[in-house]
C-alpha cells in the first residue's frame, strides 16, 4: 500500500459511506449512525482524495495521507473523550459518540500512516 492507492481506495470508501449516509443516516441501526456533518466532511475529504491520487505531485500525497493519518487518530481519541456528554459533543458541529465509529478512526488513521510510511509501496 502506498500513498496513491490509500487515496484513491479511501477517497473511494468515504465518498460511498457519505452517499450512504445521506440517503440512509441510520444504515447500519445503532453500530454506525452519520450526520450531517460527518457525511459532508466524508464527501469533501473523498473528492479531494481521489482528485489527488492520480496527480504526479511527488512527496506531496505522501504527507496529505500522514495529515489524513494524524487527523483521524485525533478523531478516535476525541470520540471516546467525549462520550457520554450531550450530543453534538465535538464543538456543538457532530457527534463523535459512537466507539465503533472511534475504532474505524484509529483503524483509518493507522492505515494511513502505514501507506505513508511503507517503504515496500
């Protein structure tokens, strides 16, 4: 995996999850719920992503991805911070409530700094 396929498989994945969530917030019951918020900072963040992913911009998708990485550890840590206080708990704009949402965060954010850093990509 390298910074180029995380791009565009994860542009690719945060696009569908905001389509989904648009249409059906609640998809998958009480285990992932969206808002509003969440499904459009998941379609920007996947347009841009799969825009970039075919760009010859050398080091630049490599560090776009460690932000990415950064950003979405930051997001699993805050969840489970913030669980319990009244909903929206993240500065009154989303919900960062739910712990398997928290989890795919840090999985997200482990994933990218793998495809940022691996030398065998």
């Amino acid at each position: 995996m390298n910074p180029k396929q995380f791009l565009q498989i994860g542009g690719v994945i945060l696009i569908l999850l905001a389509v989904i969530g648009f249409v059906k917030p609640d998809f998958a019951g009480d285990l992932l719920n969206f808002d509003s918020a969440e499904n459009w900072a998941h379609l920007v963040l996947g347009v841009v992503a799969v825009a970039l992913a075919p760009l010859a911009i050398g080091d630049l998708k490599k560090w776009v991805v460690v932000l990415v990485g950064v950003i979405a550890l930051a997001f699993g840590v805050l969840g489970f911070m913030v669980r319990g206080n009244p909903s929206p708990n993240f500065y009154g704009v989303t919900n960062l409530e739910n712990p398997v949402d928290n989890v795919l965060h840090l999985v997200v954010g482990v994933w990218a700094l793998f495809a940022a850093f691996n030398k065998k990509g």
